[in-house]
C-alpha cells in the first residue's frame, strides 16, 4: 500500500486507515477489525487479513492499494506444518 493516512501518520492512523481500507470491499470496519490479523506499519506498509479471491481481486482495485499478496505462512498451515495465522 501507499502510506496508510499519508506522510507523518501515526501507527493508530495508519492502522485505521488500513480498517477502512479493507471496510470498503467488506462493507463495514467492525468485519475488517475481525479479518485483519497483522499490520505492518514499519519500513513496508500493508497489512494481512483473511479474505477470498473475490474479495482480494476487489481489494486490488482499491486506490493506494499498489499489490495483493497471498500469504503463503496461512497456506503452510493448511498444509499441515503448524504455522499459526
């Protein structure tokens, strides 16, 4: 993502700009804050959350928001190799 809230933003800002982020294609922020499980606001900005494809390819089309990822740590759990999401 774009610097969530922009330059100079807090870490709660770019927290809760990364909630309404993701509220956009969910629909509210109180599923978004459900959803959510990590947010980096350090030298990467962005933010994993459980979504599906659909709901991903929307995200993706969302503005600031330059790329979606999977995360290949919640697949290896599925997998069977005990890593938790």
């Amino acid at each position: 993502m774009d610097k969530p809230g922009g330059e100079g933003a807090t870490k709660q800002e770019m927290i809760d700009c990364n909630i309404k982020t993701l509220a956009k294609v969910l629909g509210s922020e109180e599923e978004a804050k459900k959803k959510i499980y990590n947010v980096s606001c350090e030298r990467y900005f962005g933010f994993g959350c459980e979504i599906d494809e659909e709901t991903s390819n929307k995200l993706e089309g969302l503005p600031g928001v330059l790329f979606v990822l999977p995360d290949f740590l919640c697949r290896s759990r599925v997998q069977g190799l005990g890593v938790s999401c």
